[in-house]
C-alpha cells in the first residue's frame, strides 16, 4: 500500500491494547489515519496510544467495556465529536475460555458470548447507525476460521465467532444500499498473547503447526504461524479502495490449516 492511504481517515479499533488489535491500529495509524484504540485494558490501551503519539502518529485511547450498550452509545458519540465521523470500524476485541463444555461456568460462556458476539453487535449498531445518513463506512470484524471447523476445549469461543461471523455477514447485507461494506478477516493460530495461553511447555508453536491427530485438529500446511502484522496487512486490504467492491466476504488467513473449508 502506498504511504498515507488512509490518511485523514477516522478509524476506529477494539481490542487495540495488545495482540491483532494493536497490530491493526498500528498499520493503520502508519498509513495516517487517525486512530480511536478502544480497550477494556485501561492502562494497557492508554500505554499503546501514548506509545504511538511519541513516534508522531495520530492514536487516541478510549477505554471501553464492549458488553456495556450504554458506555458504548456514549463512547461512540464521544469518538465522533472529538475525531470526526468514524469512516472505518475494526472489530479485534476478543477472550478466550479453554475447556471441555461440561467444565464451564455460566460466567465462562456468557463472558465469551458478550465480548465476542454481544460486543460486536453493541459497537456496530452504535456505529452503522451513524454511517447510514452519511452513506459511507467500512466494517471489518476479526473472527476465527473455528468459526468453521469444531475445536475440541474451544467450544464457547467456535460459537461466538460462527454467530459473529454470520452477524456481520447479515449486517453486511442490510448496510450494502447505502454503499457501507462489511467484510470478515478469519486469522487460524496466530503469535499473539492469546494463543501462547494456550500453550504448555517450551514447544507449543510447534506443536500448533503440527497439528494434533489426538484431538482431530490439522497442521498449518504453511509450516508457520501467521503473524499479526499479517492479520493487519487483510485488514488494511479489505478497507482500502482496492476491495471497493467486495462485502459480504471471509478472507481465511490460516496458512491452510482448515483446508479451505
């Protein structure tokens, strides 16, 4: 992409603190956009913005609890007065909870359910509702390819990103009229903080690659996990102008690993 593509475009990232989120805001507040980080993490998200500012990029941080609609409407609205209309929203917030489903909690499933799914639906009502008048914008929600293969011990997290994915799939289809696209990145194992937790030992990347016959999980036929400067790198592609005629789309980004299923 060339320098600047995005520059003076108002983007908004969840889940900015850490991981694909942070990559995301990043890549995009380099292309000079002015970034709004929204995060749960407080500290986190406000040491990733001061960080980016230092270096002279344009990054707001905005801490936010997705699963609240209320802080979200008011979040959004603040978003809107201080940056500008929002032209372009990411969703990368998201948690994990390993296990066998008999061993959740009903905390467990409702947390998963709530920031992945719940959360996506609060922050893109609160944001559509503002693209439609204007007739303009660009979604992009960060879901899983477990979205379309079960995963043993990954069953509250598979489900969320499946509704999610389908959720965004349905908005993209009801926002297409007034020329707003929504379009889905699907990252398989991917080195952020939340796939190391997965990890026990010293060789849990190789192990990941190498998938696990025991538990009906293919490798990465790449032989490599993806990074999330190339989760990014998708991201930036679906909202730039270049995909200006896709929507309704899930880009795979796993090195294989679902053999295109």
């Amino acid at each position: 992409m060339s320098p600047n593509e995005f520059k003076g475009k108002i983007v908004l990232v969840t889940g900015a603190a850490q991981g694909i989120g942070a990559a995301v805001a990043q890549a995009f507040s380099e292309q000079g956009a002015r970034v709004a980080a929204v995060d749960v993490q407080m500290a986190a998200i406000e040491t990733f913005a001061s960080n980016r500012t230092s270096h002279g990029y344009d990054v707001t941080a905005y801490p936010l609890d997705v699963t609240d609609s209320k802080a979200v409407q008011q979040t959004i609205a603040q978003i809107e007065q201080q940056l500008g209309a929002i032209d372009i929203l990411v969703h990368a917030a998201g948690v994990l909870r390993m296990g066998p489903i008999v061993s959740y909690s009903d905390a467990d499933w409702e947390n998963t359910l709530g920031v992945n799914l719940s959360g996506v639906f609060h922050v893109s009502r609160a944001v559509s509702e503002r693209m439609i008048p204007r007739r303009r914008g660009t979604i992009i929600t960060v879901s899983s390819n477990a979205a379309a293969i079960p995963r043993m011990d990954m069953a509250a997290y598979a489900t969320s990103k499946a509704a999610v994915t389908m959720f965004t799939k349905c908005l993209a289809l009801e926002l297409a009229e007034y020329g707003i696209r929504c379009n889905i990145v699907s990252p398989g194992s991917t080195d952020t903080p939340m796939l190391r937790g997965m990890w026990t030992g010293e060789h849990g990347a190789q192990r990941t690659i190498e998938g696990s016959p025991q538990t009906y999980r293919t490798g990465i036929p790449l032989g490599k996990l993806a990074t999330p400067a190339d989760i990014a790198n998708s991201v930036l592609f679906l909202a730039s102008e270049r995909a200006g005629h896709v929507t309704m789309h899930d880009l795979r980004i796993d090195g294989g690993a679902t053999l295109g299923v």
